[in-house]
C-alpha cells in the first residue's frame, strides 16, 4: 500500500510538473506573439503613412488642372485693369478737350460785366458834352476791369525805377550819359507786363540806364 501512495504521488507530482511547462510555454509563445506585434506594428504604421501621402500627393492632371485655373484667374484680372485703365484714359482725353474748350469760360464770364460798363458809355459817349465825366467813367471802368483780373491772379509787374532783370523785364532800349545812381535801372517802361498767379505771362518792355 505504501508503494501505491509513493507512486500516486509519483504520478501527480509528474502531472503538476508537466502542467506548469505547458502553462511556462503558454506564456512564453503569449511574449513572444507581443513582442512580434509590437515589432510589426512600426512598419505598418510606415506603410499607413506612405499611403496617406500618395493620397495627398496631387497628380499630374490635378496640378494642370489647378494652373490652368490660376492662369483663366490671372487673364479676367488682367482684363479687368485694362478695361479699367482704358475707360480712364477715354475720361482724361473728354476731359481735357472740355477743358480746352471752355478753360476760358471762367474768366470770360468775369469780364461780361466790363463788357455791359463799355457799351453803356459808348452809348451816352456823344450825348455827354462834359469831357471830365467821360474820362472819370472810363477811369472807374478799367479800375473796376483791373480789380476783376486781380481777383483771377493776375498782377502787373511793377519796371519803372526797379534794377533791370530778365526775369520780368525785356530791353528794347538803352539809354547812355545817365548819373551813376541810375545805371543798369528801367527808367521808362514801354509796354507793361504781367504776371498770374506768380507766373510770368509777359515781360515788362522797357529803356534800361546804361
């Protein structure tokens, strides 16, 4: 009886021992597996990268596509600023002529009642007897003519006495044998001149000392 239990026991002792390397290999094959997805798992994540960006790498055909469509963009804009500059550049011209036609028109409109002024004296001219009271009309009216054209910018340029200078004046004439203090200065003016809005439209003409 003795000989039976020590082989019972013989016999489980075997069974626990062959339990325990298969559940030793279990555990081994189980780390191993892991350790082989772990290993794939890398690459698989290159493969997944590298077939998103094929995805996300355009064609050749989309990338045509694309600059074709940023060329037609390009072409209207381009058309856009020369229809744009070509209605500009018809408004200068129309403008510009309008202005050469009636530039004057301004000032044409100033001098009407200059215009009203002279008639009206010319008319009462051979009624009047009293020469005084024709030249004092008259004096009133270039006064008044030369107080509109002031007010259009238009100055006389100021010779007689003044030291001669190029700028303002023109000699016609020189006059020699005049005292020193006199030399190179207008002692007559002969026509005046003028000038607009600071600018010279004509030259004062005058005898210069010598």
């Amino acid at each position: 009886m003795t000989t039976d239990l020590n082989e019972e026991k013989n016999n489980n002792e075997a069974l626990d021992e062959a339990t325990d390397n298969k559940e030793q290999a279990n555990i081994n094959e189980n780390a191993a597996n892991t350790e082989s997805t772990e290993t794939e798992k890398p690459d698989e994540e290159k493969t997944n990268e590298a077939e998103t960006e094929e995805k996300k790498e355009p064609t050749v055909e989309e990338k045509l596509a694309e600059a074709e469509a940023t060329i037609a963009k390009l072409k209207e804009q381009a058309l856009y600023k020369q229809a744009e500059f070509d209605n500009f550049r018809k408004r200068s011209i129309s403008e510009k002529a309008e202005l050469i036609l009636n530039g004057g028109q301004k000032v044409i409109t100033t001098l009407l009642p200059i215009i009203d002024d002279l008639e009206r004296a010319q008319n009462n001219m051979d009624k009047m007897e009293d020469i005084a009271a024709v030249k004092e009309g008259v004096n009133l009216i270039v006064d008044k003519f030369l107080k509109l054209l002031a007010k259009e910018g238009l100055k006389k340029i100021d010779a007689v006495g003044k030291d001669f200078d190029t700028d303002y004046h023109e000699a016609i004439a020189l006059v020699p044998g005049l005292p020193e203090d006199q030399k190179n200065k207008v002692i007559d003016c002969v026509e005046c001149g003028y000038t607009l809005n600071d600018k010279v439209i004509r030259h004062s003409k005058v005898a210069v000392a010598q």
